[in-house]
C-alpha cells in the first residue's frame, strides 16, 4: 500500500512539473544533450554527424521537451525522406523521453510537433518510422495513442539483426488543417490590404485566429522507441 501511495503521489507531482516544461524547436547547441538522452533511452545510437546532418538539413523538424532549467528530458529528431519519385513524407529517426518524465504525455507532444512542422514546411502526406518487433511497449504508444499502422516487416533492419515494423501515419488532415489556415491568412491580407483601417475587434478576426490556435491532447503514457 505504501509502495502504491508513494508511485501516485511521484506521479501527481510529476504533473505539477509538466507546467513548467515547454517544447520548442531543437537548436545546434541542443544536439550533444539529445544524443546524450538517446544514450541513455534508447539501444539505436547514432555519432553526432548524424544528428548535424538532420540539424542542418531539416532545422524545423526535430524538437526538444526542456523542464524549467532548460535541461532536455526529452527529444524527437525528424527529417524528410529524399526519394524524388515518392509523395512528400516524413520520418521519425528517433523519439525517447527520460524515464523519470514519461507517462506525461511528451512523446506525444512531441511527434505531434513534428509531424505539423512537416506538412506546414514539406506538405508531408505522412510520416513513418521503424521500430523493433520486440518493443512491445514502443508499438503500443506508436499504434493506440499516436495512431500509426503497420505498413510492413522489415527482415533484418537492426544492426544486431531483429526485425523492424515499418509503420505510417496519415497526415491528410493536417495537410487540409493547414491548407485552410494558409487560405484564411491570405483572405486576412487582403482584407486588411483593401481596408487599412478595418478593426480586428469588429471583424471577427480574433475569434478566427482563436481556432487556429494548437493545443495538443495529453496522453496517459509515454515511451521512449526509435
């Protein structure tokens, strides 16, 4: 009993600091802190060139969960996929959240971060990634709370040789989400344009741009997969 009020307790409290955490865009000078959280979560690990090469390529893909001191406890670095002869698409290289702040709901704050960075900036049609056929508690985030599929096996993909499920998301409906937003905007410019004088306040302008305000869900648990 003890043992249970203590865990809910831990957990209420780690609720409180969930206020005080932010996720922003990853920086340069962020790279070292994500690969050392990599280190620490995940068996896939990568050299920093790595983590430049999607720094560097795709700046406003990956993103970082930072508590009140800056310090990272979370990370989800991202890129585009290259092959001209496909539809835009995103992938996940890597997610991990730090023991002590999972089961916050970050992972999907920060794949939700993402994958709306990749349809704004690439317009994604979906995002994919890989993860290994015995990280059952990766592949329930990735299937009941992110929504993602399985697409397809992959024999062989991890350096030790397990296979990988290849799993899509569709993100048909943030394609549409932004589509509208970019529509409203230009409709605001012209307004604004023809009527300099037009009053926000008076226009319904501010109940608009309201609507188009993000707010991710909070999940009930968390993960840390690749």
């Amino acid at each position: 009993a003890e043992y249970g009020e203590f865990q809910t307790f831990q957990h209420y409290f780690k609720r409180i600091n969930l206020r005080k955490m932010h996720i922003r865009c990853a920086t340069t000078s962020d790279l070292i802190n994500m690969q050392h959280c990599n280190l620490l979560c995940l068996p896939e690990n990568y050299q920093m060139k790595y983590y430049f090469y999607h720094g560097l390529s795709w700046p406003q893909l990956s993103f970082v969960a930072v508590d009140e001191k800056d310090k990272i406890c979370g990370y989800v670095l991202a890129k585009m996929e290259e092959e001209p002869d496909e539809v835009p698409h995103g992938h996940i290289t890597s997610l991990a959240v730090k023991r002590s702040h999972r089961r916050l709901g970050l992972a999907k704050k920060l794949m939700d971060q993402a994958s709306r960075a990749m349809v704004e900036s690439f317009s994604a049609r979906y995002v994919s990634l890989h993860v290994r056929i015995s990280n059952r508690a990766a592949l329930s985030l990735y299937k009941h709370v992110l929504k993602f599929q399985v697409d397809d096996i992959e024999p062989k993909y991890y350096a030790d040789g397990e296979d990988a499920y290849a799993m899509k998301k569709d993100l048909s409906h943030l394609l549409e989400e932004t589509s509208d937003t970019r529509q409203f905007i230009e409709n605001l410019g012209k307004s604004l344009f023809a009527d300099p004088q037009l009053q926000t306040e008076d226009s319904g302008v501010d109940e608009q741009l309201d609507k188009l305000t993000l707010n991710p869900n909070v999940c009930d648990s968390d993960d840390a997969a690749s």
